[in-house]
C-alpha cells in the first residue's frame, strides 16, 4: 500500500528522534565529545524513552538495538567525520557558499546513512508499539509545541528578531571565540531581510508530526509485515532528504538555508586571525576527540 506524501515524508521523524543523539554528541563542547559518545547508550535510551515510554517488553531489545548501531558508529562513520571536520579547517580559509552547502549536505548525508542502517531496527520497534504509546508521543509533541509557542510565537516580531539575534551571535562566539561589531552588523543586516517565523516553523513541525503519527495509526490497523514498514520508512527517508530542485520549486525554507549560507560566509571572510585560529583550534579538538574514540573501541 502506498502512503500519502504527507506520511511518507514525516514517518523518518521518528527514526530522527531515535537516532539525532549520535550527531548531537558532537554538535556541542568539545570537551563533552568524549564523555557524551561513551555513555551515548544510556543518554540515548533515556532520552528516547521520554518521548516514547518504553514498555517492559521492549527494554531489552531497544537497548540492545542502541548498543548494536553505536558500535556500526564507532567503526563506520566516525573515521568519515574526521575527513569531513579537517575539510571544515580548510574552509576557513577561503569559504564560499559552494563549501558551505557541501558541508550541511555532508552533514544531511551522514543522518540519511545512520537512519538507512537502522532501518530493521526502527520497523521491529514501530510494529511493537501500541496505542497507549502513540497517544504518549503525542501528548509529548503537545507539550514540546506548547513550550516552543510560549518561548517564541507568542513573542512580537521585534522580540523575536532580538531572540534569534542572540541566538547567532552566541553560535558565532562559541565558534570564533568573540563577535566584532562589524559581525554583530551583519548579523542584524541578516535579521531584516530574513526575519525569524517562529509560527511557520511551528505549523511545519506539527504537520509532520500529524504525519507521523497517522502512519504509526495505520501501522497499528493494518499490521503489516516488517518488510512493507521498512519499505515505507525507507521512502519516507529518501523523500525528507530530496532538495526541492528536485521537485522544481524552491521554498522558503531554501531561501533561508542559502541566506544563512552567505552571512557565515561574510561572517568567516571578516574574522581576524584571532578568531579563525579559535575555529580551527575548536575543529581540530574535535577531530582528536574522534580519533581518540576510534582508536579506544
């Protein structure tokens, strides 16, 4: 049976919550890198079981599933990071826009692959969940969207504009080590022909929760085989990932990905020395983090 669109491409949400904390590890302090992918496991399963409440049932396997793709990871893709995270230093150099896409769809192509393998997994779980867990996922959705429309929709325009202002220019720190005000001018010169849409994004993330949780409705109705659900997911999968060049239109979530493309670009091309030497620095602690975990499996 072929699924709606609208499912086919929210089903691998799911598959992103199950998986996202194996990216995430490295996505914060270097000087977590380490600690956070050695007990990944545990913070992996402790966290997915706040969305999903694990029956007693499933425990056993779920966290045997983890265990199995942390150690597929380690061995498979880490060494692939180090190549992507020394092409990054490289970059700082001379970025471009080019370099830039090619990063974030390295990025994109490492979620695919991790999601892809863990495809068995994620239909054996999807099949074994009930009703009782499709309404807690969704409860949790709830609670998530409530929280993120207080902390930002509910905000006018100019508070909205001042909280994603500081938002950049805190992931501009972190990453250069301080902000000039020639970049805090960009960043503002970004803001006011790109201005943050808190609800648009808001609408988007429900309709693909929605999605997902139809799909999970018509697993459970018409408990097909584990076969026809990885199939579904595996679709599910592609379709989240394909550009909209590929469906000849260019959307507003295109838009902005190139927007703030160009501004990490300025961003980069205005840095002092002191400051990309701060980048390279935070970039080649992490790759030593990486081998350090690639050479202590």
């Amino acid at each position: 049976m072929n699924l709606p669109l609208q499912s086919q491409t929210s089903g691998f949400r799911l598959a992103r919550l199950l998986l996202v904390l194996l990216l995430v590890v490295f996505l914060g302090s270097c000087s977590t890198a380490r600690l956070g992918y050695s007990n990944a496991d545990t913070l992996s399963y402790w966290w997915l079981d706040g969305y999903v409440d694990f029956r007693a049932s499933q425990k056993a396997k779920v966290k045997q599933d983890i265990a199995r793709l942390l150690r597929w990871h380690r061995s498979t893709q880490l060494p692939q990071y180090v190549q992507v995270l020394k092409q990054m230093q490289a970059t700082l150099v001379r970025p471009s826009v080019f370099e830039i896409e090619a990063s974030f769809v390295q990025v994109e192509q490492f979620s695919q692959t991790i999601l892809l393998q863990a495809l068995p997994e994620l239909s054996d779980f999807m099949l074994s969940m009930d009703e009782s867990q499709r309404a807690f996922l969704a409860r949790k959705f709830e609670k998530n969207n409530e929280d993120y429309r207080d902390k930002y929709v509910e905000l006018s325009p100019e508070q909205q504009t001042k909280k994603r202002f500081k938002k950049i220019v805190k992931q501009v720190d972190e990453w250069l080590g301080s902000v000039s005000r020639e970049q805090e001018a960009m960043i503002s010169r970004h803001l006011e022909k790109h201005p943050p849409n808190y609800a648009l994004w808001l609408d988007d993330s429900k309709a693909r929760q929605r999605g997902l949780l139809q799909l999970l409705a018509q697993i459970q109705k018409e408990k097909p085989s584990r076969e026809v659900v990885q199939t579904w997911l595996q679709r599910a999968i592609q379709t989240s990932f394909e550009t909209s060049d590929q469906h000849g239109q260019r959307t507003q979530s295109d838009v902005s990905r190139g927007a703030i493309q160009q501004l990490m670009v300025d961003i980069i091309q205005s840095a002092s020395q002191q400051q990309k030497t701060h980048a390279q620095n935070k970039l080649q602690d992490w790759i030593n983090d990486i081998q350090y975990l690639i050479a202590h499996q």
